[in-house]
C-alpha cells in the first residue's frame, strides 16, 4: 500500500506549522513619485501571506581562520522555515517577516531566504533556510 502524500502535508501543515509569515521580493527596480519627481525604490511584491514554521539550525562551518593556518570551526544560528506545497517558490533574498507565532518573541523579526528551497521526490511540505536579519525587542 502506497503512502498518502496528501495525509502527510495535512497532518505536517497542522502541526508544524503553527505560525503566520509574510514572504516579499524586492523588485531592485526604482520608479517615479509623482510629487516630487524622484526615483524611489519600488514596493516590494508579496509573494506569501500565510502558514509557516520556524525552526532553529546551527550550522558548522570549518576553515582556516587564523593566521598559523589552523582550521577554526565557527557554528553559525540559522534557521529552517517550513511551508506548505502550495506555497509559491521563494527565492534567494526573498524578506520574511514573522507576523503571529507561538512564540511572542519571534513577532516582528525578519529574516532572508537564504537558500532557494529544498525539492523531494517525495514532497509533502516545502521547506526554506533563513538567515536572521534583525530582532525586534518586544514591547
């Protein structure tokens, strides 16, 4: 008996994704205001609007670091962002706004598409890696 795919996102949608992002794509492109006759840069597209989930992921990173030529492991935070299929694909510098979530101190942080998202011949959600932009002190 095969594996249902469909009951799988379902049961990942609703249970690892509890919270609610905002995905843009700046468009590196400048337009004119009209009442002053300047360039400014364009809005952003939206590209997401919805359900995701944010997981965190250190990533070790080995390199020659100092100056005797020694091999320095540095870990770097990151972090994991799943999403539904249906979710448009991101892109590399796409921003992530983190909207509503479990955790009241990851609203208001934001964070850039680091990696387009990862693909599978088995695919029941997609899933993002991010790296944080800022932190916003919650008031």
């Amino acid at each position: 008996m095969p594996l249902d795919q469909t009951g799988i996102a379902r049961f990942a949608e609703r249970h690892l994704m509890p919270d609610r992002v905002k995905i843009t794509r700046g468009s590196g492109e400048d337009m004119l205001d009209p009442e002053t006759g300047d360039l400014i840069p364009a809005p952003p597209l939206l590209v997401y609007a919805d359900r995701a989930g944010l997981y965190a992921h250190q990533e070790r990173i080995r390199g020659k670091g100092s100056h005797d030529g020694a091999w320095v492991e540095e870990v770097r935070p990151g972090y994991r962002m799943l999403m539904p299929l249906c979710a448009p694909e991101v892109q590399e510098d796409d921003s992530v706004l983190v909207e509503e979530a479990r955790d009241e101190q990851a609203v208001g942080r934001t964070y850039r598409v680091a990696a387009l998202g990862e693909v599978s011949s088995f695919p029941v959600l997609r899933t993002v890696w991010l790296e944080e932009r800022n932190r916003k002190a919650a008031s």
